[in-house]
C-alpha cells in the first residue's frame, strides 16, 4: 500500500482555483503527495482581480492546524496569504512547534494589485514568520516591502537574500521572474548560492505561479529532497506548468497543474 508524504499549506482561499489553496493542493496531488489545508482567508477572486477577501478567527485557524497536526502529522508545511498581523503570529507560533520543513510564502499583494496581506502585518512577518521558514520564497516586490532592497538585475538578488536571511530563515529563494529576460531564481543560505534558470514562457496565462512553486517546494522537502533539489525540482515543475498555462475569463488565466498529466 503506498502511503503518500503530508504537505499541509496555510493559506487563502482563491475561488477561481489558480492560486492560493487551490494551487497549493492541486500542486501536491500532482507531485504525489497528500495535501491538507488550514484556511486562513476566503477571497471572492477570478481571473481579473480579487472581488472581496474575508478572514478567518485565529481561533479556526489554531483548531484547524491542530486537527491535522495532532492526528494524522505532516512532513512539510507552505504557509501563503496571512491577511493579519494576529493570523501572521498565530501562525508563526504554530510553526514553532512543528518537527517539519516549512516553506514560507511571504504573499503581499495579488498579480493584480490586491493586498493579501495588512501594511501593519510586513513587521510580524519580518521578526514572527521568516525565523521560522527552512526556505523563504518571496519576488521581487515583497523583498522591496519587507527589506527595502530594490532589485534590478543579479546582484541585485544577491543583496535581497543577505537582507531576507538576517531575518532568519534557513534559506532565501529570490525570485527574479519579474526582471526582463530569461527567469532566474538565486538560492543562499548564506554560504551556497544556487541559481536556477528557466526558460521564459510568454504566456499571459500565469495567476498562481508563487503559490505553486512554494508548494512544489514543500512537497519534495516531504518527499525526501534537499533544499537545492527540492527548489531545482518545484522550478521545472512550475516552468512546465507556466508553459502550459491556458485562458479562463476575461483576465489572467492559471497556470496548468496537470500539464505532466497531458
Ligand atoms: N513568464 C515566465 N516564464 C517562465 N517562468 C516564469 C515566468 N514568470 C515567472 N516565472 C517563474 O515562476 C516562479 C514564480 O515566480 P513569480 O516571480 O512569478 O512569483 P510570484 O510573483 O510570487 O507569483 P504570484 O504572482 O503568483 O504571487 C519563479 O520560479 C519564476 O522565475
Ligand atoms: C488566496 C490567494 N493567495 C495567494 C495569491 C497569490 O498572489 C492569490 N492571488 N490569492
């Protein structure tokens, strides 16, 4: 009987299924992992912006983390959309507690434009969440938010993953898809460095590129792989699911959770 690896994500619901708890599900069944969830928010989203956003008591959010953890376990954790600053130390002080890797998204704001995350809540973040991250994965915008480091090219991304470790995370992944060129992504510890480049896909098509990528991270941390390996795995993953992402609505549609599955 094959027992699958646990990956819980804590994260935001996004009601047009590309992004946030969607993605993140999506993401580990194709990896072939059990996927839980702690939701932390509901948004009202589709595929031209995000219509509404409500969130959760930090009370349904500690009961539905101790439902999972305390029962059935997990072997890796991906936290996304936090809303708060009280749903960001919630969270945080469960992490602490977790025998787990934890790969910390540190959304801000939507493809869109919307806030996902409170101004106020960028310190809770900072000091709280990032201490307890094995990788942090934040792009270019939510490094400029969290450390003030504005990245323009690689070296660049050099001085954001110094800036983003002293926070205390494990590791930095610096995401640089939104620089011009091909995407690449630098992954420190400090002392290793890591580039990963892809190839770029010039698809419109790319609601829950984040989300999918630190979710893919997470289910390979569970599967067994290294922090390198499992980044060098999740970045094909994702670049194949960019590829193929396809239209839905009006607006941005999702990238292809399935793509592997043709
Ligand atoms: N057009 C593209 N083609 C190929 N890879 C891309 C493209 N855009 C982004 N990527 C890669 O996708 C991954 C996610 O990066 P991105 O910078 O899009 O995250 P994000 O901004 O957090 O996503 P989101 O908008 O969902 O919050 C990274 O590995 C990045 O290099
Ligand atoms: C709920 C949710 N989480 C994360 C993202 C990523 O931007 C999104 N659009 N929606």
């Amino acid at each position: 009987m094959r027992i699958p690896p646990r990956v819980l994500t804590v994260a935001g619901s996004d009601s047009g299924g590309g992004a946030g708890i969607q993605a993140d599900l999506k993401t580990m069944l194709a990896l072939g992992t059990h996927g839980m969830s702690v939701v932390t928010a509901v948004t009202a989203q589709n595929s031209l912006g995000v219509q509404g956003a409500w969130e959760l008591p930090a009370e349904a959010v500690r009961a539905q983390f101790r439902s999972i953890v305390d029962d059935i376990g997990v072997q890796a954790v991906k936290t996304g959309m936090l809303a708060s600053p009280e749903l960001v130390r919630t969270v945080a002080r469960l992490l602490a507690g977790v025998d787990a890797p934890v790969v910390v998204d540190p959304v801000g704001v939507s493809k869109h434009g919307d806030r996902l995350l409170a101004a106020e809540a960028l310190e809770s973040v900072r000091e709280r969440l990032l201490p307890t991250a094995t990788v942090a994965t934040p792009n270019l915008d939510e490094v400029a938010e969290l450390t003030g480091v504005k990245v323009t090219d690689e070296d660049g991304m050099r001085e954001a993953a110094r800036a983003i470790l002293a926070y205390g995370p494990r590791w930095a992944l610096i995401k640089g898809g939104h620089l011009p060129g091909a995407p690449v992504d630098l992954l420190s510890d400090g002392r290793e460095e890591h580039w990963f480049r892809g190839a770029r896909h010039d698809n419109r098509h790319t609601h829950g590129t984040g989300c999918t990528l630190a979710s893919a991270i997470a289910a390979h941390l569970a599967k067994g792989l290294d922090v390198p390996q499992a980044v060098g795995a999740a970045k094909a993953y994702v670049t194949g699911a960019i590829a193929a992402g396809f239209p839905l609505g009006a607006g941005i549609g999702p990238v292809d959770h399935a793509w592997q599955w043709g």
